[in-house]
C-alpha cells in the first residue's frame, strides 16, 4: 500500500498500538458500542507481545503516525467457551484468531482495513495455520462487510453472544 510502512510490533512500537487502540475505542464508543472501552493500554498490549500473539502496525510513511493495526492469537481468547468450538468448519485445525482490527477514523474507508486483513492472512499462512477465525458485536454493518468482502463467512453465534466467522487460507477470495 503506497505511502505506508508495515511492521511487526516489537516492544518499541507498544505505545502506538496502545494509543491507536485507545483512538478506535473512543471512536466505536461515540457510536454506542462501548465492548472496547477502557480495555487497551501499554500493559495490554505488552501482554499480547508476551503470549507470542503477532501485531502488525501500519504507519504513514511520510509522518510515522500510527495508521492502523491488527493482531493474531495462536489460541482462542480467554471468553470462547468449549461449545464455541462447535462453530468452526474444522474445530481441530490449526487456526489462528485475529483480533484488535482498527484503523484510525481520518483514514476509514480507503481500504486500509482490508489491506490489513490480507496481511495478517499471509503472514498466517505463511506460519501454517489453515484458518482464520473472528467474532465481534455486529452492531456496526460495515465490520461484517470488511470481512465477508475478504471472504469470511458467518459460522454462528457463540456463548457469549458474538457473532463468529471464518476463512480458510489458501482459497480464493
């Protein structure tokens, strides 16, 4: 993508991610979807970087602002239950879970969001995992949107009452 850079975060770009994820939370909650406010902070952040999760951070090329990031778990988060697992087209596969999609708001809708999810795919694939798997409060149509467009398809309503999708790497969008 022109006149960006994408890194994978390392214990220098925390603060970054923190910020950019603090900015996406204050945005969603001013639309009334408050599921990520006061959830993100350096600490948090730290903590992913410590489990092994992959973050990936895009910045302005020309500036270096934090433009928008994502993350990748190797394992389900901590609130997916057991029958949850019942969702997933192939529940034993190797998959990973990707979380934290956000995109500062001066830059949504230029296709940065999906730009971010076909990284994270490849650098998936890339580590054999065969699928990618989501979920999230829909209340935003234009979240489901990004990730139909990019292929995902909805697999259900879990346990705690996020709807949840998945994508099998390697097939065509």
């Amino acid at each position: 993508m022109d006149g960006y850079t994408l890194h994978r975060v390392d214990g220098d770009m925390v603060g970054d991610v923190a910020s950019l994820l603090v900015v996406a939370a204050d945005w969603l909650d001013a639309r009334g979807m408050t599921h990520w406010t006061g959830k993100f902070n350096d600490d948090e952040v730290l903590s992913s970087l410590a489990a092994g999760d992959t973050v990936l951070l895009l910045r302005c090329r020309e500036t270096g602002r934090p433009i928008a990031t994502v993350t990748l778990l190797y394992s389900p988060p901590f609130y997916h239950e057991p029958a949850d697992m019942a969702l997933w087209q192939q529940p034993a596969a190797r998959a990973g879970y990707v979380r934290k999609l956000a995109v500062v708001p001066d830059r949504m809708g230029r296709g940065i969001a999906a730009f971010m999810m076909r990284e994270i795919e490849e650098f998936a694939l890339g580590q054999g995992i065969e699928f990618l798997r989501l979920d999230g409060h829909w209340s935003f149509p234009d979240l489901v949107n990004i990730y139909t467009k990019q292929g995902y398809s909805l697999r259900g309503t879990g346990v705690c009452g996020n709807n949840f999708m998945e994508k099998r790497l390697g097939t065509e969008r």
